[in-house]
C-alpha cells in the first residue's frame, strides 16, 4: 500500500512531538508500506515568520513573504528525517524544487497545477521514507510560492491523486470533524463521516479543520481522506463522495469572523449599476459573499454585501473613490459581524431547516441583519458578540437533527 500522512503544525511542535509522529509514521512503514508524509511547519513558527517580516517591512512583497514562510516547512522536514534515522530508519526530506511541484504564478496563494512523482517513486522503491514539504510549491519563473495559509493539506492530496495512493490521512491535534468546534459547543460530536460538498461548505465557512482547497482536489480526484488526531489511535472522520448512513439533516454549524459588511447607500436605480460595483470589486480579486439589494426608492436603491475583513480597507477606498461613476450616495461599513452557517446535504429534501435555525436564534435573542442560503447550507450575518451564543443555540436547535 501506498499512504500518505500529513501531520500538521501542532502535531510536529517539539521534539517530543516529533518522535510521536516518528512512530506514527513507522506504524505503517514497519508492515511493508510505502510511506510519503507531508509535514506544516512547527507550531507557530508561520506566524512568528509573518511576524520578523513585519519587524522588518510594513510592507513586504509577497515573492520575499514566500521566500520566507516555506523555511519553517523546511526545518519540520529535514528535523523529521534526523528523528526516523536516528531510530534506525532510512528517510529522506525533498521541498518543492526537488518533487516539482508546480503552480500557478500568483505568490502567497498559489494553486497547484502539476507534480512530478518520478524522485518520490524512485526513493519509495530504495524503501525510503519519503518527507515532502507542505505548503510551498515553485512557479514558472522558478520562484517559490504558497498555497495559502494552511496549504499542507493541499500538498498532501494533490500529493496523494499523483501518487494514486490508497490511502490519505490528515493528521490534527483534534480527534476529527466535529458538528460545531467542540471548544465552543460542549455538545459537539464528532462525524465519523461526511461528504466532500459538507465538508467543503464547513471549510469555507469558517470549520478550520481542512483547507478548503484540499477538499475540492480531493472531490475532483476521488481521493477519500481521513482526519485523525496524531496523538490518539481514535479512528477519525472519513471524508468521501457519499456517506454509507442514511443523511441526517445538518451535519455541521460553523462560524467565521472573518467578515465586514458594507452598505452603499442611494445607487441610481437603474439597469447596470450592481454589475459596475461587483466587477469593480472582482477586478481588485475581493471576495463577495452575502449581498442584499433593499428594493428601490426615488430612484435610488442601496445595495449591502460582505467581504472578508481584512479586505474591507481596500473595498472600503475603492468604493469611496468611484462613488461619483457608481452614482452613489455614501457608503456605510460594520467590522464588528460574524457569519454564523449550518451545512448539510440532507437539507435540499427537507423543509424547515431555515425556521429552525431562526427560531433557535429568536429564543436566543439574537438579531439577524442578512441571510443567505444555498441547496446545503444556510448563512446568517450577526453581531460578532452573538457568535458563541448563537452557535450553541443552534447546535441545541438542532440536536436531534446530526
Ligand atoms: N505552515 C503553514 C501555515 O501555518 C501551512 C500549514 O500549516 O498548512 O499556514
Ligand atoms: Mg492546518
């Protein structure tokens, strides 16, 4: 069998850590398999490098950040092959130059394109074990780019389709994919399985369990994937096309705040003027999520919408300085929100969840400032105090429903 382990930054954070993962990873290796592992940096060593960056420069250029960043995966790689040879085990590590991992141009958030699985192969055949770098890739021109923050998963399944390996495991310090992130909801259980689409709405939606990039390569090249804890033998949650259990209705309440809200206030009412803002927006590669059109007024209409927070400052002056050409009045932002989302496939069959959800907010006494919904989830922007709260509200809405 060919599997590939990927090990995030908590799980390899000191050097007791890292001989448990030693072992982990021998597990396997000792019954015959090849082994390939994916390795995150050590702790927190990416945001301490964000941070001697920021130290340096308050504005770094993003080839120099990748430049940077990728060191940390370096050290987890190289430290991890001491670890297995100094057990007695033959391991080599190899970065992204030396597997070819190739990717789009972009730095700081670059996607995959291709792989090179001819060195893996060759050091998997010498019996080696074999420890490839997360997160960091090369680009056309030779640079060193990143996946985005938490890209080792990525890694680790393109990784896994090149290879067609038999098995992908993930390994976190959590025991698996929980119903609602088990240190705010007490009740929270853990899946034993759950769909790529659930997966990927939990993901994008604030679950940080996977990088949502994982799990789309992962549902486009079948590649099942099990989240498990390096520091248990719990069996994990099993990520695949379908579930063998019936749907329940929900599988999942998520929460990201990671997200403002800006109004536009008094647009001219008339055909066109939605497309100029939102291409305005996408030109500048600013995400848009919920948006809501007030209907119109003397002429006017206001149009309100999320960003991710940390773009609001760049929405916020692009808007300000095309006001004049979107034939707007002024504009009205809130920093202080939260999307609050419940996913689950067995919702497009079954009437209701949205009330359910409102009338788990409405007992809270939490006010609802935007909706949106989609055939397997359900979104609510609130106020960012109300995030735990709501959370558990809904989590006990719909406790018989996971
Ligand atoms: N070390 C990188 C990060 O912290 C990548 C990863 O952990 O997956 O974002
Ligand atoms: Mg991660």
């Amino acid at each position: 069998m060919l599997i590939v382990k990927k090990f995030g930054g908590s799980s390899v954070a000191n050097k007791e850590r890292v001989y448990n993962v030693a072992e982990r990873i021998l597990e396997d290796y000792k019954k015959g398999h090849k082994v390939v592992v994916v390795l995150s940096a050590q702790g927190d060593t990416t945001d301490e490098l964000v941070a001697k960056a920021k130290e340096i420069s308050s504005n770094p250029s993003r080839r120099e950040m990748d430049m940077l960043l990728t060191t940390g995966e370096q050290q987890s790689v190289a430290l991890m092959a001491m670890a297995l040879e100094n057990l007695g085990y033959p391991a080599v590590s190899l970065n992204a130059f030396q597997v070819a991992m190739r990717t789009t141009s972009v730095y700081s958030n670059a996607r995959l394109k291709r792989i090179d699985a001819e060195r893996i192969d060759a050091e998997l055949e010498r019996r080696n074990i074999v420890l490839v770098t997360g997160f960091q890739g090369i680009n056309k021109y030779d640079d060193i780019t990143t996946l985005g923050r938490g890209g080792s998963d990525t890694t680790a399944v393109a990784l896994a389709a090149a290879l067609n390996a038999d098995r992908c495991e993930i390994f976190t310090d959590v025991d698996g994919v929980y119903t609602a992130d088990p240190r705010v909801v007490k009740d929270a259980k853990k899946m034993d399985e759950i769909t790529y689409d659930e997966m990927l709405e939990l993901a994008s939606l604030g679950a940080k369990v996977l990088h949502n990039r994982s799990v789309e390569l992962a549902k486009k090249y079948g590649v099942e994937l099990v989240v498990r804890s390096s520091l248990t033998q719990a069996e994990g949650t099993i990520v695949r096309e379908e579930c063998k259990v019936e749907k329940m209705l929900v599988s999942g309440v998520a929460a990201d705040k990671n997200v403002a809200r800006i109004a536009v206030i008094g647009i001219k009412d008339e055909p066109g003027k939605a497309f100029e803002l939102f291409s305005l927006l996408g030109k500048h590669n600013i995400n848009v999520d919920i948006i809501l059109q007030s209907i119109g007024r003397k002429g006017t209409k206001d149009i309100s919408f999320t960003v991710p927070r940390d773009a609001l400052e760049e929405a916020k002056r692009l808007l300000e300085e095309n006001l004049g050409k979107l034939a707007a009045q002024r504009l009205e932002h809130d920093d202080h929100v939260s999307k609050v989302s419940v996913v689950g496939a067995g919702m497009a069959s079954n009437p209701g969840v949205a009330a359910l959800m409102f009338e788990s907010l409405y007992d809270a006494d939490i006010n609802i400032k935007m909706i949106s919904t989609s055939e397997i989830k359900i979104s609510v922007l609130i106020d960012e105090r109300d995030t735990e709260r709501a959370l558990n509200a809904i989590h006990e809405g719909f406790k018989d429903r996971f």
